[in-house]
C-alpha cells in the first residue's frame, strides 16, 4: 500500500473523531445584577501532559461572548477563562459540543 494513503487514511480517521467546541463567557452588571455577553474575554483550552500543561488552543470571545474551538480531539482538558479562572471539562466524540456557559465576576 502506498505509504501517502497510509497518511491520508490517519489523518482523516483523526479529524472524524475530533469535535467542534462552542461556548459563552457572560458577566454580571455590578449594580443591576444582568448578565451580559463578556466580549473580548481570553478563552485558553488546556492539556496536561507530561511536561505539563500546554495551550491546545486560545481565542478571545466575540462581542456575542461566544467562542469556537475547532477540530479537538476527544477527552479532559482545562478551560481557562481570562488567564485565572479554570474550569476542568471533558470533550466527547462527537461532531459539535456546546459547552455551558461560564459567568465571569
């Protein structure tokens, strides 16, 4: 078999099992209490490897808050919101995974 067939079959079998994340980073007004979009907000997902953690991907959130994560691969991983709020989640095989959304104070 043709050694690029091999690479091409990884590959693709690799991107079937990966997953497209989507998100929400909101905030509090501080006098009346709404929430609202947190636009402009880091978003990091992290790894933990053995040479520790290593950012997978980074984005920052739209003037919606939303954010979008393409192509990762499945299982644990931390979400860290602007750089000091981390929350740990875990990433299924599946197509699209929306994440709950995340209230910044």
């Amino acid at each position: 078999m043709n050694k690029w067939l091999i690479i091409l079959i990884l590959l693709v079998s690799e991107l079937a099992c990966a997953t497209n994340l989507r998100g929400r980073v909101d905030i509090r007004h501080p006098y009346t209490g709404d929430l609202y979009p947190a636009s402009s907000a880091s978003v990091q997902l992290i790894v933990i490897t053995n040479f520790g953690q290593q950012v997978v991907y980074s984005y920052f959130t739209g003037s919606d808050g939303m954010y979008y994560m393409p192509n990762i691969a499945p299982g644990n991983y931390i979400l860290r919101i602007n750089n000091f709020l981390d929350y740990n989640i875990q990433v299924f095989n599946t197509p699209y995974q929306d994440l709950p959304p995340v209230l910044v104070q």
